[in-house]
C-alpha cells in the first residue's frame, strides 16, 4: 500500500457524507491514481482527493510505529503508566484500537473493556509546530496485589 503526508490541510468525507478536516503532516493511504495524477486517498475512513503538490508520497520506512499510552484506572484514580508502540495495521480507527489492545495484553496487561469504565480510544493532536501526533489510549485494570 502506498502512504502520504498531506502538505496542506485538506478536507474529506465521511461515508456518511460529513467533513473532516485533515491537518498538513496527517499520513493517508493512497487508494488509487487516474490518468491526470490526482489520488484518491484515505484517512480512517475519511476520503480525500488530492494532488501531487498536496501531498507527499513516502515509504514504509518513513512510517513511525503508533505510540500507545496504557493508562491503569483504579476506583478513584486513573494513572499514565507507560507508552509502547506498535506497528498497527487497519483501515477503521476501531481496527487500531483492538490490535493495540492485543499489543497491550501481550505485554501481560489486562485491557479494561468500555463497557466496565474503561476508555479505549484513537487519539490524534496538533502539537506548537503544527505536526499530527497520533496515538492510541489504552485503559488497563491495576495489578492484583500479591499475597504472601
């Protein structure tokens, strides 16, 4: 799959017909090319079109792995314990969602569902400088403690 970073703002469509705006930097996936050379593109669901001088193809190698924060949630208290990444693969933010939380209980957490007060979620910010971040939130129960 060909990937590239948009060096404008752009917006797209959802399939339900609503507008996104997608900053410069955001990485879209291209999903096809017509004779005059403007590419269809796609962002999580929001489709774009989008010349040459919009954005800038790059290759797999330019892509950085998703930075997934895992957060503990105790009763009272909810605590940033760590952040991993992960190479993650998916054409819905729901599909990047469930494979960082395979991620993360592979590294021997217990996801918390969002159902059971969890919060589970795709999260995308504009830093100072105008750059995405993108990352995902992982909620994860606190650690049982041991007994002697």
């Amino acid at each position: 799959m060909m990937r590239a970073r948009l060096v404008e703002d752009r917006i797209g469509h959802s399939p339900a017909g609503h507008e996104r705006r997608l900053p410069a930097g955001t990485v879209v996936d291209i999903t096809g090319i017509d004779p005059a050379g403007r590419m269809a593109a796609e962002y999580h669901g929001t489709r774009l079109s989008v010349s040459q001088d919009q954005a800038t193809p790059i290759y797999d190698e330019e892509v950085a792995p998703m930075r997934i924060a895992i957060v503990e949630a105790g009763s009272d208290y909810a605590l940033h314990i760590a952040d991993i990444e992960a190479e993650l693969t998916g054409d819905t933010t729901q599909e990047l969602v469930e494979q960082a939380k395979a991620a993360v209980a592979a590294r021997g957490y217990r996801v918390m569902p969002d159902e059971e007060g969890g919060c589970c979620e795709y999260c995308q910010e504009i830093d100072a400088y105008g750059n995405v971040q993108e990352s995902i939130a992982i909620t994860v129960y606190p650690e049982e403690p041991t007994r002697a």
